[in-house]
C-alpha cells in the first residue's frame, strides 16, 4: 500500500488533554460503558469458571500438590498432574469459548463509543452492544488478531508486544468503516502504525500508574473482604476472592479505561484523517482551536 504516512510527534501528554477536552460532561455515560464491556467480558469469565468448578479445582490442585511429600518424585508429581491440572484446563475451556465469542463485538461496541465522544455525537452506554449487529466481522478480528498476536510472541515476547501495537488501530478501522473486513483493517493499521508504534507504547506507559493504583485497591480491599472465606477454609474461598477482586478492579479502572480510549481515539484520528483527506498533519493546537 502506497501512500504517506503521518508520523505522530506530539508528547502522550496531548492526547490525554484532549481525551479530557472531549470527554467533558460525558464522563457518566463513559464510566458506564466501560463497566458493562468489562462486566460482560472480564468479570463474566470469573463466573462461568466459578460455575463451572474452575476456582473449586484450582484451590484442590494447590491443596494437593502443597500435600505432596518433598522433595517430590517425578512419579508423583505426574499422577498429581493427571488427577488434577488435566480436568482443571478441561472446564476452563467454556470460559475460553465465551471469550473468544464475545470479546470481538464488545470491544467494537465500546470503540465506537469512543469514537463517537470523539467527534461530539451522541452516544449511550449501551451502544456498547451495538457489536453484535456486526458480530462476523467483530468476530473475525478478534479471531485473527488474536492468532497474529500469539503467531509473533511463539518467538518472544517482544515480537508478540511489536505485533500488539502493530494492528492496534484496527478496532477503530473497523468501526469507523461499515465495509471494512477483518483482513482489511489489520492490513491498514499495520501500515497507519509505521513510524508509531512506540508514541502509542508511550500513551499507554503514562496510564500504567493509574491502572497499578486501580490493582493495588482491588487487591486489597478484595483481599479485605472476603479474608472471612479464607479463614474458614470455605471450598469456593478461592473463586469468591476472584470473583471479588474482579469486580473491584473493574469498578476501579473504568474511568482509566475511558479515559484511555478516548485518547487513543485521538491518537487514531490524527494518524488516519491526514491519510483519508490527503490532508496536512494536525498541528499541536489545542482540540478546541482546530
């Protein structure tokens, strides 16, 4: 693909005054859409794995494999495999099949949520279902990015971290354009991408202490919470922790997570718009004087 390729040089800080700028009297509807997208990804999985005996399982395969005599022989330590680990993985694979099923129409519904913040339209937190009017496609690039992803970080894990941040324009590609298949999108942001991998990296890297403090207070007050399970020896404390800590994670980072989203909206449009208009690159004007 031919065409000349805007390469951002504004510091992380701008595009995190005009995610602030944009987001002005919306940051309810944001909140909220975050929490839904993360409520019925992530903390979804907590509860199909604690439906399923994931949590149950795992807490007997510590117990049993902490219960082994040391040091261990490699004898034991097989049959403690086969009775354990085999039939913890083989449950967890609903968890697995529901992520792969609904992560791609989620995050399409919330980036174009983003997008539309972006661009002063109206948006409802509920728009974050509006992926699944185009599951195949959401589908798909889920699926494919996925594959791409796992494909580079077989040979380490900063191929895998390059390949990341290489086709990490492709939800927004997707959104932005009805016709734009998976195959597409990927190709395109890969291309949109050269030259600003690491001013995305850099983006993200300045909202790495909020998302460490929104661990922090899940871990604890998590750990808080539910210390009355683990005293009791309860056999689901350990999916009760999880399922806690999960939940107050969410809570914790969905203004993070809007906030971030939003940002990197502004990081995809001044990347694209150029390339789409055949126009100038955005200059480092405030949002409101452009």
């Amino acid at each position: 693909m031919n065409f000349r390729n805007y390469i951002v040089t504004e510091p992380a800080s701008l595009f995190k005054d005009a995610a602030r700028y944009y987001s002005k009297g919306r940051w309810k509807m944001l909140i909220a859409a975050s929490l839904i997208y993360y409520l019925c990804v992530s903390a979804a999985v907590i509860v199909i794995d604690a439906i399923t005996g994931t949590y149950d399982n795992l807490q007997a395969t510590m117990e049993a494999l902490y219960a082994l005599p040391q040091p261990v022989a490699p004898e034991q330590f097989l049959a403690w495999y086969q009775e354990y680990a085999g039939s913890m993985s083989s449950r967890s694979n609903v968890s697995f099949l529901y992520t792969i099923l609904v992560t791609g129409p989620f995050s399409f519904g919330l980036t174009s949520v983003f997008l539309r913040v972006l661009r002063f339209q109206p948006a409802q937190a509920d728009m974050v279902f509006s992926g699944f009017s185009a599951f195949l496609r959401a589908f798909l690039l889920y699926l494919v990015q996925t594959i791409f992803i796992a494909l580079w970080s077989i040979l380490l894990l900063v191929p895998g971290i390059i390949a990341y941040y290489r086709y990490s324009l492709a939800w927004y590609l997707i959104a932005d354009h009805p016709q734009m298949g998976a195959l597409e999108a990927i190709t395109l942001s890969k291309e949109l991408m050269r030259g600003n991998k690491l001013k995305r990296f850099t983006i993200d890297l300045s909202f790495l202490g909020w998302f460490v403090l929104a661990g922090l207070f899940a871990g604890f007050f998590g750990a808080l919470l539910t210390a009355g399970f683990l005293a009791a020896d309860s056999p689901h404390s350990v999916g009760i922790q999880a399922l806690t800590i999960g939940i107050l994670a969410v809570i914790a980072s969905a203004p993070i997570i809007s906030y971030h989203g939003v940002a990197v909206a502004e990081f995809y449009r001044r990347i694209y718009e150029p390339y789409r208009a055949g126009l100038p690159p955005y200059s480092s004007l405030p949002p409101g004087s452009r």
